[in-house]
C-alpha cells in the first residue's frame, strides 16, 4: 500500500483518474451494438453473417481512428483531443438514437461508434504522461484496465434495451456522457512530457521494423480477441444456448470482466517472469480454450468456464505484450504503443466476421473458433522463433528487462 501511495504522488493522480473513467466510458461505448446484437437481429430479422458484418465495423473504425486522433492530440493537446473526441460520441449516439432503422443504418453506426474506440492510444499517453519512467508501465496498465467498460456494457445495455427498447440505449449512454466529459473537465491536466511532440515518422516507425508487426500480430490475437468475442458473445449465447438477451448480456459480463482484471495482472507477472514466457502460456491457453469451446457447443456451463479462462488468458496478454513494448522501444514507448495498438485492434474485426460466416456456411460455430485457435498457434511460433533475436539484444531470457 505505501508503494502504490508512492506511485500516486509521483505523477497527477487526478488526471489518471480521468483518463481511466474516460476510457472505460469509450470501451463501453464502442460494443454497444454487441451487446444489443439479440435485440437487434431480432428487430431487423438479421442473417448470422449480416450481424458478423455489423458487430465488425465498429472494431475496424475504431482502429483506422486511433492514428488521426492521436495526430489531433499532438496538434491541440491529450485532454482536449478526448473532449472533441467525447464530442463525437456525442453526435455519433445521437445518430443511433434518431435515425438508425435499417441495416445499413447500422453500418453507419457502426462507424461513429468507431470514435469511442479510437480512445487508446491517447487515454493510455494522458493517463501516464505526468508519471516518471519507472511509473509509466504501471499507470498506463491501470488506465488500461478501463477495458472493464466493454462488461459493464454487456451487462446494463442488454437490461436497458429490455426495459426501453434498443435504440434507447442510445440516447441513455448519450446521457452518461455527461460523466466523463466533466471528470475530464475538472480533474484532467495536460502533462508535460514529451511524447505528444513524436514526428510522423517516429510514429509509425516500428511499422517499418519486424519487431513492430511482430508485436502488431500478437496484439491482434489478444486484444483482437478480446475486443472481438466481447462483441460477439451475446449473440452465441443467445443463438446457441437459448438464454434470455438479458442473460447473455450477463455471461458475456463474466467473461469480459476476467481479461479486464488480467490485464494489470499480465503486466505484473511478465515483470517478474517475463513478457516471452508470459505470452507463450497465454497463446498456449487461448488455443486450447477456444478449441474446446468449439466442441463444447452443447454444455453451457462448460462454455461459460472456457471463456472465462480464455479471457483472463487474453487480459494476462495485453499486459505482457505492453511489458515488452518499452523494452523494445525505450524511447519512443507511447508511439510504438499507440500504433501496435492501432494495427493490432483490427484483429478484433476478423472474430464476429469469421464467427458469422461459419453459423450462415457451415451452420455451426466451430469452425471460427477453430480458425482463431490455429490463428493463435500461429502467432505462438512466430514469437518463439523471433524471441532468439530477442533476448539476445534487448531482453533477458523470458523477456525480462535487462539489469542496469
């Protein structure tokens, strides 16, 4: 407790605080069409592929928008990106709320929603910018955990919708807004470090490095997974087990809310074990699990274990991943951070689109979750081949940080 007092007084408290809220609002926002996917396919008499389409647009927008956003935020500063973003939102659940009727109206949608996800890269660099470089991992691991938001849409949306109708949700979260917008108000400052002041170039400089995709890929696997089974899941739970939208909306909630708490979790185990070893138990597990979940199509408290497990597993490796990040990019951290996050979230948009066409083609589920597991053994050989380059020049064995 006093290490973590410690943490607090050496960067502005209030600001991570803000940051956190503010993300965890964004996350929220940005599966709200996942968590309202029963309602919704029921209301416009969608097709499994249509609602695979519908749940990805929103994952594909938010990650082409985290790179502009985070562009704005070098020109007019963190916290006043956040406010025009939150802005956004605004207009974005105000379109929802009056004008949404059709699927393609929901397409649209989905790309305004794209603007609560395009919150990364900024609420991580806000939320950890006041902090000194001992402290960065952790408040930027703190903040992160305001993926808890993506259950507590999955939880309240599925409620609301029940109680007011689908599109009311809309204007609800519109009202929630008011939230964030003034914690940020009042409690935000602008920190003073000198990642907001990165070129272009140094910006997408790891892209043009293997290390960068290296680390793109493994992102797309766990937090891609992430972000797209949480936007999945209501709608398996509600067409393969039968259970109320309220209900699915709540297992959904179950899972999403392990691989939030996992996250701070991954990146402190990867300290102390290191971000290699961490990452190869959690592809290891990903793979397993997802594969089992496939088969276990029929057993619905078996399913609900699985996910779990599987999405403490995903949690554990966006913290590992992000325990390498300054490892690997000492100095240009926040940069190197916000563009694997960008290039990496795109793997979300695959999961309900591959999950969708195998119910529509094949008429079960199994195949997407067995495309995503391969997927993930994938992933799991190319990072062990690569980790020998790794620990040779800026790793410890397992990926440990280097003694000074």
């Amino acid at each position: 407790m006093t290490g973590f007092r410690t943490f607090l007084k050496a960067g502005h408290s209030p600001t991570l605080l803000a940051a956190f809220i503010y993300f965890t609002y964004c996350c929220g926002v940005w599966v709200t069409n996942g968590a309202m996917a029963p309602f919704i396919k029921e209301s416009l008499n969608l097709s499994p592929a249509q609602i695979g389409v519908m749940l990805s647009v929103p994952i594909f927008a938010g990650a082409i928008m985290r790179f502009p956003l985070g562009i704005l935020a070098q020109y007019i500063g963190r916290k006043n990106a956040t406010l025009v973003e939150m802005g956004g939102i605004a207009i974005a659940l105000a379109f929802g709320y009056f004008f949404v009727e059709s699927f393609n109206d929901l397409l649209a949608m989905g790309v305004l929603l794209g603007i609560a996800g395009a919150s990364f890269g900024v609420a991580l660099s806000l939320g950890s910018g006041s902090f000194p470089a001992r402290y960065k991992g952790l408040a930027m691991g703190l903040v992160g955990a305001g993926n808890v938001g993506t259950s507590i849409s999955a939880l309240l949306a599925p409620q609301l919708a029940m109680a007011y109708g689908w599109k009311a949700v809309y204007g609800i979260a519109a009202l929630g807004l008011l939230v964030p917008v003034v914690v940020m108000v009042v409690l935000g400052r602008e920190p003073d470090d000198v990642d907001k002041h990165a070129s272009f170039k140094e910006h997408i400089a790891c892209l043009f490095e293997k290390d960068g995709w290296a680390f793109s890929i493994i992102y797309a696997i766990t937090f891609g997974g992430f972000i797209g089974l949480t936007t999945f899941l209501p709608s398996y739970y509600y067409d393969q087990f039968g259970v109320s939208k309220v209900q699915a909306g709540q297992l959904t909630m179950l899972a999403a809310f392990m691989g939030a708490a996992l996250r701070i979790f991954g990146g402190w185990i990867s300290d102390h074990w290191g971000g290699i070893n961490t990452l190869t138990a959690v592809l290891v597990v990903i793979s397993i699990t997802l594969l089992l979940c496939g088969l276990a199509g029929g057993s619905l408290v078996l399913t609900t274990l699985l996910m779990m497990l599987c999405f403490a597993a995903l949690g554990a490796g966006n913290g590992a991943l992000f325990q390498l990040v300054p490892l690997r990019w000492p100095l240009t951290t926040a940069v190197a951070g916000s563009m694997i996050g960008e290039i990496g979230a795109l793997g979300g948009g695959l999961v309900p689109n591959a999950m969708g066409l195998s119910k529509q083609y094949a008429g079960t589920y199994f195949w997407g979750f067995a495309l995503f597991a391969v997927l993930s053994l994938g992933v799991l050989g190319m990072m062990r081949a690569m980790q020998l380059r790794w620990t040779r020049t800026w790793a410890e064995k397992g990926g440990r940080a280097r003694s000074a």
